[in-house]
C-alpha cells in the first residue's frame, strides 16, 4: 500500500519579485516656456503654413477677379495671311517683350502652339 505525505509547501515557494514601483524623484524646477514665448508644435506649424498658403491664394483670386470688369475689355485682332504670332504680339503689346507678348496671347487664347492661321481671331489681353 501507498501512502501520500501533505506538507506544507511555504517553505519550497520562491518568492514572486517585486514589481517596480514609481517612485517620484524631486526635481528642480519644472521646464515651463518663459512668458510671451509661443511653442509651436510640427502639427501647429503645419496648420500655419496652410493657412498662410489659402491666405495668399485667395488674395490672389480676388486679385484677377477684380479685372474682369467692362472697363478693361480685350482687343480682338483677326489673323492676315503670312502674319505670325510674333508679329502680333510686337505690335498689339509693345510694353512686353516678344515672348512675354507671346506667351500672354496663347494663355489668352487657351493655344498650345504658336501656330496661326489666316482668318482665326485671337483675343489680345490688356498688358
């Protein structure tokens, strides 16, 4: 026969280990921004810059529809045989150069060439 011995088991348990505990540690004095002074975090500077950005944009889109008015109508000039674009942006926009004159008329005009043609209408834009 068997027999099964019970002792107590307190004294083969290890113990468990301490968890660590927070402990609050002094210190000198706490690092506060002097007065005035203003932090920005990325995300702050971030929000500033768009809204710096939407500022400037719609300054600048209210600044090309104040032009849009009767006053300032656009000049209409029809196309000769043998005329070129250059041609027309150095007579109809003398205070521009050339190119700019250029480059003003296809913008106007919505062109992607500087091709013309006899007869076609090109609208001159105020310069």
């Amino acid at each position: 026969m068997s027999a099964i011995a019970w002792e107590p088991a307190d004294r083969y348990v290890v113990p468990a280990p301490r968890r660590p505990r927070l402990t609050v540690v002094p210190h000198p004095a706490p690092a506060v921004a002097p007065s005035g002074a203003v932090r920005l975090t990325a995300r702050g500077r971030l929000v500033l810059l768009v809204l710096a950005a939407l500022l400037v944009a719609s300054v600048l889109g209210f600044r090309g529809l104040g032009g849009a008015d009767a006053a300032q109508a656009e000049q209409v000039v029809t196309v000769s045989p043998g005329q070129t674009l250059s041609e027309i942006a150095a007579a109809e926009l003398p205070s521009m150069t050339i190119s700019q004159g250029i480059v003003a008329i296809q913008v106007a005009n919505a062109m992607s060439t500087a091709q013309v043609s006899a007869g076609q209408e090109l609208v001159i834009p105020r310069g």
